[in-house]
C-alpha cells in the first residue's frame, strides 16, 4: 500500500490529541506531586521522621529540584542523624552526609533563600563534629558564613537560634591547643563566640517551647560548662520533669539520668 501524507485536517488533529494527552499527563503529575508533598508534610509534622524522608525522596524522582522537597529530604535526614548519635555513630555520619548531599543541591538552586542557608550551616555543623582540627576550624567559618545570610532573613527562627547558641557554645571553649593550631595554619577561629551569649539564646527558646526536654538539657550543659552545678542540676531537673513528644526527646531521658548522677 503507497503511503499518503495526511490532510491538512487530520494533521491537526493528531497534533491536537498529542497535546491534549501530553497536558492531561503533566497535570497528573503535577496534582500527585502536590498529593504526595502535602502527604510529606503531614508525616514530618507528626515526627514521622524516616515515612517523610521517603515521601520527599519520592517526590524528587518527579521533580528533582524541588525547593520543599529538596530541604525537608535534607532536614530530615539531618533528625534522623541527630536521634542515631548516642546508638549508631556510622549511621548518624550516613544521615548526616545525606543532609549536606541535599544541602548542596538546594543551595545550587536557591541560595539565596532562608532553607538553603539554613540548611547548609545546619549540615555542615553535624558532620564537622567528626572531623579533624582543620576540619572544624573552616566548619566553624563555613557555618558563620551560611547562618549570617540566613538570620538576616529569619532571625527569629528557633532551628537557626538554636544552632547559634550551639556555635557560641563550641566556640568558646577550644583548648589552647586547637587555638594555637588554627591561628597558625587555618586563619584562626572566628571571633566573637560567648557561653554566655549561648545561655541567653537558649533561655529564650525554653521562654518560647518550655515543654521541649531538648532545650533544657542544653542549657544544663552550658551551665556545667562554666562550673556552675547549681545552675546546670536545676535545669536538668527540670527537663527530667517533662514528658518527651518527639523522637529526639526520648534519648535525652536517660542520657539525662546519667548527667545528673554527674552533678551530683
């Protein structure tokens, strides 16, 4: 049979159902990546932390640079990091090089944005507890430089004020040695860093969520730190007093019990 070209009329129309067909599908799609992302959400609010991880990773199989998707992938691998330090130190490290993987994507794409810098500061901040002296010297710069741009944007944020207390904290409190090594071969260690400046910020995150066991027992560790037990056995009793709601609070119980047989 000799192949004939198609009328004018049916060309238009086989067109017009490809495109048709075409726009139902990204429409689909769009509509179930919507679905799924309020699904991700609901499970990251109700501390479903690995259910989320894996409703976002879904999501980025459907849109691989989205901004929601690509942070909460990131912030929860960095929970799901956090609860495994005090029972699996390798698989903390693995949540943890997860989070900065994510980190540097939504950076890529949107570093001018609040989670970006968040988030980067955030994954950098984790993993450079592991690391070697030159490794958390330029952490410390790396993290100033990301949660500087992101203050500035939201300096109200509890996740943010919370890893500043944090960085104040670390920072004050490097032996002379480490001093000593990052003024001669890394630049120094980035001024400005105070416990008390720490103890302040975390006093008005507990003024915000008292009934978070996390921030009590920090401020405890502050207080210790300065050689004030009184201070410390006082807020840890108190956090002991609470009842735990997320799954990061759980640890804090009995890591609690054996700080306080510290202070003792």
């Amino acid at each position: 049979m000799i192949s004939r070209p198609m009328k004018p009329l049916a060309l238009f129309f086989s067109f017009f159902v490809s495109l048709l067909l075409h726009s139902t599908a990204v429409v689909g799609q769009t509509s179930n990546l919507a679905s799924m992302l309020v699904e991700a959400k609901a499970a990251r609010d109700s501390y479903q932390d690995a259910k989320a991880l894996v409703l976002f990773e879904k999501v980025l199989l459907l849109d691989s640079i989205n901004k929601e998707a690509l942070y909460n992938a990131g912030y929860m691998n960095s929970r799901l990091g956090w609860i495994q330090e005090d029972y699996n130190v390798e698989l903390a490290k693995h949540y943890y090089t997860r989070s900065k993987y994510y980190a540097d994507k939504v950076y890529k794409y949107y570093p001018n944005t609040f989670e970006a810098n968040l988030l980067m500061a955030g994954a950098i901040a984790r993993l450079t507890k592991y690391g070697t002296t030159k490794e958390r010297v330029t952490g410390a710069w790396d993290i100033k430089k990301y949660a500087d741009v992101a203050f500035k944007m939201k300096p109200d944020d509890p996740l943010l004020r919370h890893m500043l207390a944090w960085w104040n904290f670390e920072l004050s409190k490097p032996t002379w040695f480490e001093r000593s090594m990052a003024d001669m071969l890394f630049g120094g260690i980035p001024k400005g860093a105070d416990v008390n400046l720490a103890i302040k910020t975390m006093k008005e995150l507990i003024t915000k969520r008292p009934d978070y066991i996390v921030y009590r027992y920090d401020l405890a560790l502050f207080y210790e730190y300065l050689g004030d037990k009184l201070n410390a056995r006082q807020w840890l009793e108190s956090a002991l007093k609470l009842t735990p709601k997320t799954p990061e609070e759980f640890p804090y119980i009995p890591a609690g019990k054996k700080f306080l047989a510290r202070l003792q």
